[in-house]
C-alpha cells in the first residue's frame, strides 16, 4: 500500500525535505518524491526504479545532511524501489508490509504534526 502527498504551499521544497527528516525515522514505510527520484537518477520515463548506478552510497549522501546517525541499512531500504510513479503528487511513502487503521492514523498524525509550522496544507490518499 503507498500512501500519496499532494502539498499545497509553499514552502513545496522545505515541506518534501520535512517529510523526508521524519521518514528516516518512521521504519514502516521506504519513500519517493522527485528530489530523490532526480538525485538518484531514477528511470521515470519507464518507471523502472532505482538506475544500475544508483544505490546505497548515493543515498548515504542524499540522507545523511538530514540526520548524521542514518544507518546504512536504513539508506538501503528508505528509498522505494518499485518503480512506482509520482503521478500528480508531490510524495509517496510506500509500506512495507499491509498497514493497520492505528498506524495510518500515526502516519497522519506525524505528517500534520511536522507540516504544521511550515504552513502549508495536503491531502493524503492511501491505495493498493
């Protein structure tokens, strides 16, 4: 299940690197939006993922300026890698296994509870 962000702003760019600070931390789900998805040279045209030469150095440097004590493994596996398109949303965190109500609910609730000072506004939809 992928649970999609379309943010109404600005801030636009601050509130996509807010959201990245509280994924690293939220081991539920990997992540994509377009800052990453154009860092680590994804293939959007074809929606195929993370390019041959894209992986976990390039998402140690992407990460670690948001938190200095990023594990490797959790570089790894932040990152979505199933090639899933952004379509007309600005952010998509992607679960790693069938949520239940409670942690989509939690899920809400960091989201507003990071974007508030910034401002802005978003719709969240969550699908299959």
């Amino acid at each position: 299940m992928r649970s999609y962000i379309k943010i109404y702003g600005p801030p636009v760019y601050e509130a996509i690197k807010t959201l990245e600070r509280m994924a690293i931390d939220f081991k539920e789900v990997c992540i994509m939006n377009p800052l990453i998805a154009t860092y680590l040279s994804l293939d959007n045209e074809q929606g195929t993922g993370m390019s041959a030469t894209a992986g976990s150095s390039e998402a140690m440097e992407y990460f670690t300026p948001l938190k200095n004590d990023i594990s490797p493994e959790r570089c790894e596996n932040l990152v979505s890698k199933s090639g899933q398109r952004l379509g007309d949303y600005d952010f998509f965190f992607e679960w790693f296994r069938e949520p239940t109500l409670a942690e989509l609910n939690s899920l809400i609730q960091k989201i507003d509870d990071v974007l508030k000072p910034l401002g802005v506004k978003y719709t969240i939809t969550s699908r299959k």
